[in-house]
C-alpha cells in the first residue's frame, strides 16, 4: 500500500494512492489524524483505514495524482535520523576505514522538502552534492529495541536525497551544518508499507541519476549497518517514536568523490530511484536573494 502528502491551502495532509489517483484518508475516515506523524501516532491501524476508504471512495472522493502538489511524505517528523558512511562503497571512496560504529546525525524539518519541489543551491556555497538514501519511517514507540523485533516498528519506506553542501560539511566534525541547509532533504514521493518490500528493504536497487546520467547504482544489501541493527542502535540511546525517519546512508559515486568533482547546478535534475519504492525527482534552483525592505 502507498501513502502520500499533499498540500491542501497551507496543511499537509494525508492520502492513499490508488493507481493514478489519490484518495483522502481522514475525510472518509474521519478517526484517522489528516496530518501523517499524527495519523501514525494515533495507533489506529492505518492499512485498514485505507482499505475502507478505497471500498467507499466514489470518483468525486479522488483526485489525480497529477492534478496534486505533494509535501515530503511525512511533512514534518518528530525527528530525522541520517546514517554516513554506511556503504562499504562510499567508506572506500571517502578515504575512510569501515567505521566501528554508526556516523549518525540529525536532519531539521526546515531543510526537508517534496517530490517535485526545487531543492535549493545556497548562495554561499557552490558544492552541492547528491546522496541516493532508503527512508524508514517508524510506525509505533519503542526503546531498547532487540534486531530480532526491529522490523516489527517500520510502518514503511521512502526515497531520500540528502543534498549535502560538502564546503560547510567539512568545516567541524559534526556534519550537522552541511545537512541542513534549507530544502535540501529531498522526501517522497510515496511511503511504501514495509508489508509491500522485503523485510528491512534489504535487496533493493539503489539509483541516482543528474541529468540523465548514472551517477550512483548499487543495492540496499550492501549497507553496512542494516535496517533492524540501526533501530537497534539507536534505540539504546533514544526513544523512538511513530513518525520518526530514519535516513539509511548512501552508496559511492557521490559528487566530491570524482575526479574533478561533480557540483550540482542551477537548472539540474536530480533522481533518485529504489525499486519497489519509487522514483524522487527534483530540479535545481540556486538561492535567491531577498531584496531588503527600505
């Protein structure tokens, strides 16, 4: 089953998709939350929701997915958890030994943004770079998570991009200031239930393409942290909640790794694709400058 976010006047709010088109969840459920972090938070089982609201929608109830603006597909998560390094690929082409533990770091909600949106080159940078990443979406509260049970939290999968501006990235340790520029997380276009994938989204093809071009190509297997040991670790130190998203890391051939570096431009396209989970697309659109009130 897909889900997806839409905006409607200045709310998010939550849908199903059903083939083309996309069918609003809380106006034929009204006992489900219209927001998603809300929706998955409620603890109302959310894939039964749906199924009665595709039995009862008529065609006034549906919208084509093409007619729609879509949000990020959790538009604003209780907290977005990014994994470096956690290819053995993208260690190797980093200049960087297998790290001995998770190289974690947290996302902002302002730098998140839709399929379709234009991701942001900001005007004190000109290095930015792409990442290919498999989402999780946690679906229900837990600490101290076992890896045999960890699967049990994911509600579901999404692409991510997460845009990276590298100069700001390298200048401190912590990576958090290079990530979290405005609109550049990249989020969609539709969260996956785990139930569709296979367990951990562990086997999938991994893409992104600029402008047309293969510039990563790889397979969710190859992570070195998976899905069920990342809910572990994670969990030993924060309580993990429904709505949280976890950002599983990216594979090699990313921009500053090429010989001469690859930076993103104004006017780009940039794609990332996993199979079985959809195709996130966006262009680039360089910062523009606000003029100054007088």
């Amino acid at each position: 089953m897909k889900f997806v976010s839409y905006r409607s006047g200045t709310e998010a709010r939550l849908a199903i998709l059903d083939g083309d088109s996309v069918i609003d969840l809380n106006r034929l459920v009204p006992e489900v939350p219209s927001d998603a972090r809300k929706a998955l938070q409620s603890g109302i089982d959310l894939r039964a929701a749906a199924r009665r609201a595709i039995e009862v929608a008529s065609a006034a109830d549906r919208q084509p997915l093409a007619g729609i603006t879509l949000a990020p597909v959790v538009p604003e998560p209780g907290k977005t958890v990014c994994l470096g390094l956690n290819y053995y690929d993208h260690a190797a082409e980093s200049g960087r030994e297998k790290p001995v533990y998770p190289w974690f770091f947290l996302r902002s909600t302002t730098s998140l943004l839709a399929h379709g949106e234009a991701a942001e080159r900001p005007r004190v940078s000109e290095k930015l770079d792409y990442e290919a990443e498999l989402a999780v979406v946690i679906g229900k509260r837990g600490r101290h998570i076992t890896k045999e049970e960890a699967l049990d939290y994911v509600f579901g999968y999404a692409a991510f991009n997460d845009i990276s501006v590298r100069d700001y990235q390298k200048r401190t340790p912590q990576w958090t200031i290079g990530k979290n520029f405005d609109r550049t997380g990249a989020f969609g276009p539709v969260l996956v239930t785990a139930d569709e994938l296979p367990p951990g989204g562990a086997g999938l093809r991994i893409q992104s393409r600029l402008n047309g071009t293969v510039m990563q190509d790889a397979n969710t297997r190859d992570m070195i942290w998976d899905v069920a040991e990342t809910i572990a670790l994670l969990s030993e130190c924060v309580t993990l909640e429904a709505g949280d998203v976890i950002a599983m890391g990216t594979p090699a051939g990313v921009g500053q790794s090429r010989v001469p570096p690859v930076w993103m431009k104004d006017g780009d396209t940039i794609e990332v694709e996993i199979e079985g989970v959809g195709l996130l697309v966006n262009t680039i659109r360089d910062e523009v400058q606000e003029k100054a009130q007088s």
